[in-house]
C-alpha cells in the first residue's frame, strides 16, 4: 500500500531527525547549501554520507520502537503466566498412636 502524500509528511513531520536530513539531500542536489559544490566527487562523497546517516537514523528508531514493543509483550506475558514456587507447607504431622 502505497501512503499519499499527506500521510508522508504527516509522518515525516513526527520525525524531525528524518525530516532535517531529507533536508540536507534535498540541498545537496539543488546546490543551495553553505557552500557551493563545484566537484561530482564533494557532491557524491556528500550523498552518500546523508545516505548512510540517514540508514542509521532509520534503523535505530525502528530498533529502539521494536525494543519497546517486545518489552510491552514480555510484561504483559510475565503478569498472565502462571507462577510456579515451592510449596511452604512441610506436610501434615505425623499422628500419635
């Protein structure tokens, strides 16, 4: 399923670190950032620096909600398993004939 376009920047507007880095892409390829890129190379080298970043940011949010939710499933399994503890009684006493 393909999101529209309001759903994505919906989303990407939940996501400033995300949001920020598309920005610096998007300056890359217009050439309107700080500085002016003059060499395929400097503009290459800082692409691939935003897409690695980027991969790094994407991954580790995704890991970091995956942590949360398996540690909401563990909770929730710990308080409906069933406790198995050893029994405190020592027996009946014995009777006296």
């Amino acid at each position: 399923m393909v999101m529209t376009d309001k759903e994505f920047f919906d989303k990407l507007e939940q996501q400033p670190e995300l949001k920020n880095r598309f920005k610096e892409m998007l300056s890359i390829s217009t050439n309107s950032g700080k500085e002016l890129i003059t060499l395929a190379d400097e503009a290459e080298y800082r692409v691939i620096e935003q897409v690695r970043k980027l991969g790094q940011e994407l991954l580790q949010g995704w890991a970091n909600k995956e942590s949360s939710r398996v540690s909401g499933n563990v909770a929730v399994q710990m308080l409906n398993a069933n406790r198995h503890v050893k029994k405190n009684s020592g027996g009946t006493p014995p009777t006296e004939k």
